[in-house]
C-alpha cells in the first residue's frame, strides 16, 4: 500500500502533499508561492518607494491652480499632498476590501483565483500609468487606488497559504525564503528602471517617458509572473473548514459585519490578540523607519539624490540574504527569540542613525546595510510565527486582519516623527523618537506565551519557538 493510501482525500493539496511526503509536488507549490513574492514586489519597489510618488506630484502640480491646488471631487487640496492623500484614501478602501475578501476565500475556497485576479486587476492598473502625462492627475490617483488595493488584497491572501505549504517546523525557513524571493525580484526590476532612467537621454527619451515606461514595466512584470502561482498553486489555502463552522458563516455580508465577526472570533484567543498588538506596535516602527529613511538621508545627512538610490537599492540586496539569516538563525533558536534579537538590532541601527555625520555617504550605505539585515527577516518571521496562532480554515480571514494592521496603523509613526520634528526642528530627534515602538513591541512580544497560544488555537506545536 503506498503512503498516499493513508491520505484523506478531503485534505486541501498541500496537505496532501506534505501528508504524504511528496516532496516533488510541494516544491512546486512552493515555488508558485515564492513566484507571487517576486512578481508583486515589483509593484511595491518601483512604484511606491521610488517613481510614482515624485512624477505624480510633478503631474498634479501642472493642473494646479494659482494657489497651488488641485480639486478633485470639487475639494481644494494643495498639489503636493495629493499623492500621500491619494495613498491614505486607498489604504482605508483595502481595509474593508480585505476583510470581506478574506472571508470570502476562506469561505468557497477560491483563495488562487481570488488572489490572482486581484493581481491582474493592480498589474492592468499599473501598466495604466504608462497614459499618466500632462496634467492628468487624477488618472494617476485613480490608477493608483486600484492598483494599492489590488496589491494589499492579493498579498493579504498569499500569506494564508503559509500554513498550508509547510509543516509547523518549516515555515519559518520557507516564509524567509518567500520574502527573499520578493525583495530579489523588486530589487531586479528597481535596478534595470533605475538603469533605464539615468540613460534616458541617451536613448532619446524624456525624464517623464523614461518614469512612465518604469511604472508600466512593474505592471508588466507583476503579470507576467503572477502565471506561475495561477498554474501552480491549489485554489484553497490552508484547511476547509469544518461544517460547523460554515454553518456559521453568512453568506454575505457588510465589510463591517464581517470586521466584527472576525474580531468576535479572535476574542476566543486573547494570545494571538497579543501578539497582533506586538506586531501592530514593531511594525509601524519598521515601516516608519523604511518611509522616511530617504527624508532623513536628504535632509538632516545632506545625501544627495545618487546617494539615496544607492541606498534604496542596498536595503533591497542586503534584505534578501538578511531573511535567509535570520530564517537559519529562527531555525536554531526558534522565531519568537530570533524577532526579539532583530527588535534589538532595529535600536541600535536607530541609535547609529541618530549620531551618524553628515555628508558622509559611506555611513549613510553602513545604515542602509544594517537596515536590510534585520528588514526582512523579521517581516518574514513576524508573517510565520503568527500563521501558528490561527485556527485552521481560517487562514485568509486572519491574515487580511493581520495585513490590516500592517497597513491600517501605519499613520501613528509618521505622526510621531512629524510631531518630534516640529517640536524640536531636528530630524536626529524625529528618527530616534520611533524607538518608542520597537521598546514597547519588544515588551510585548516577550509576554506572549507562544507554545500556549498555539496550543489554545488547536494547532501542533514546532520543536523551538
């Protein structure tokens, strides 16, 4: 009797898969999944952090008026805000669109299709900004809502896999190897655009054109490789659920209904409710530092504009060996202490940024390394250590939760930084007034009794935590 035999057929396929030892068709599920990582990083890496924000505000600013406004839907916005107003209405809209997405994967099990179909819809939107010229600032904030919440959605239901693709002693190796994955396949593109841009002349392009073939590409690229994972990867992630638990479930429902359900839910696991609140608190530390590292390097070190691409572009290399690391290192001592040690490693690269000279662009690409050391690989251990805290057949629902806090909080560091600036006029003051973050993310998480509240949630327990 082969050891297929012993497999239940109602299992999801890679459960199957890992039930029955077929390693031949894990990796290649695997492999679809790490895909997804490289072909959306695109979007993150040539979009958000690098292009986008500079060329829309220069298109807003053509339509703007004598005063310096734009207005959209007949409201009076200055030209220079529109973009990070455009990006803070589209991170609210994806707030509801993931939960309800969320739910619904977990619920019919078309988490693939869901997943990819989002993809397509923020690849289509991204490809779009190749037509952003002139003034036509609101195709580019238009463009930019569909193709923010298409990237937030689609990422919030490729983490529910996870759990699904890997045994309890796995995911922290395979989890860091997806987020390496991403930032190489964002890094790779990043250096060909920024390869394209600094040559625009000699190809005969404008600066303008040179952007809007960068941005289409990264639309290009996204669903080019979003093919993998749409023929290699299972449409259901994780576990169905049981019929009791289908039974309840509305069919449908408001985004709200759905938030207070979920958060119902979660209140039955006041542990994975604890960690959530660390992970809330570190993260929007990390994001903060990643957001406003180029406005420190700019203003406060007197990088210029050279400088600051070099250093976007070693965050981007250095991150991916730096998730491999850390997955090596959780492997040994478990993740929860391997995140503790990268929280510790965020203070001191906070503390070195505060007494870094200026004009020193060697410091500046040592801050940079350090940076992309301990960036990924608490992301991806954060991302692994919390898929042991969910119930199973639940893994979308909680994962858009978890996404949720990843991006819905992500105003209290900039507040923070901004209020610290304004009361003191120095950005050394800003940069190391985060550290209240990651100080109280730390307390946190070293209070979660990980081994318990994996147990409480019904799920095996890896060898180290």
């Amino acid at each position: 009797m082969s050891t297929t035999d012993h497999v239940p057929d109602h299992l999801p396929e890679a459960r199957q898969a890992i039930a029955a030892d077929d390693g031949r068709v894990l990796r290649r599920m695997q492999f679809g999944w790490y895909i997804n990582d490289w072909a959306n990083a695109a979007f993150s890496a040539t979009v958000l952090t690098v292009f986008l924000g500079p060329y829309l505000t220069e298109v807003a600013k053509r339509a703007a008026d004598a005063n310096g406004d734009v207005h959209p839907l007949g409201l009076a916005i200055r030209a220079g805000s529109f973009f990070p107003y455009t990006v803070s209405f589209s991170v609210l809209i994806s707030v509801a669109a993931m939960l309800f997405t969320g739910t619904v994967a977990d619920r019919t099990g078309r988490h693939k299709e869901l997943m990819c179909g989002f993809a397509f819809v923020g690849a289509l939107a991204t490809m779009g900004m190749f037509f952003l010229d002139g003034d036509r600032y609101l195709l580019g904030g238009g463009l930019l809502v569909v193709a923010n919440i298409s990237y937030a959605v689609s990422v919030a239901l490729s983490y529910a896999y996870l759990p699904g693709l890997a045994t309890p002693d796995q995911r922290d190796a395979v989890s860091s190897k997806g987020w390496a994955y991403g930032y190489a396949g964002g890094g790779l593109l990043l250096i060909a655009n920024l390869a394209l841009f600094q040559g625009h002349e000699a190809l005969g392009l404008s600066s303008g054109t040179a952007v809007r073939i960068c941005l289409a590409s990264a639309g290009l690229w996204w669903a080019l490789f979003t093919l993998v994972p749409l023929t290699r990867l299972p449409s259901r992630a994780g576990v169905a659920p049981t019929p009791d638990e289908s039974a309840e479930r509305p069919a449908a429902g408001s985004s709200l209904r759905e938030l207070g359900r979920t958060l119902r839910s979660m209140r039955k696991h006041p542990l994975t409710l604890l960690y959530l609140g660390a992970f809330l608190c570190y993260n929007d530390g990390i994001q903060t530092v990643v957001s406003q590292a180029s406005l420190y390097g700019s203003e406060e070190l007197g990088m210029d504009q050279t400088s600051l691409v070099t250093a976007v572009l070693l965050v981007q290399v250095v991150a991916i060996g730096g998730a491999l690391l850390l997955g090596r290192i959780a492997h040994r001592h478990g993740a929860k202490r391997t995140i503790l040690g990268s929280l510790v490693g965020w203070v001191v690269t906070l503390a070195l940024g505060y007494f870094m000279p200026a004009h020193q662009p060697a410091w500046f690409y040592a801050l940079a390394c350090m940076i992309g050391l301990v960036l990924g690989g608490s992301q991806a251990l954060s991302r692994s250590l919390f898929s042991h805290l969910i119930p199973a057949g639940r893994e979308a629902e909680y994962f858009s939760l978890y996404k949720i806090s990843d991006r819905g909080t992500s105003w209290m560091g900039p507040l923070v930084f901004g209020l610290a600036y304004q009361l003191t006029g120095s950005y050394r003051s800003a940069i190391i007034s985060l550290l209240v973050f990651f100080v109280i993310g730390f307390a946190v998480l070293a209070r979660v009794p990980v081994r318990r509240a994996i147990e409480a949630v019904g799920n095996p327990v890896p060898e180290r935590l």
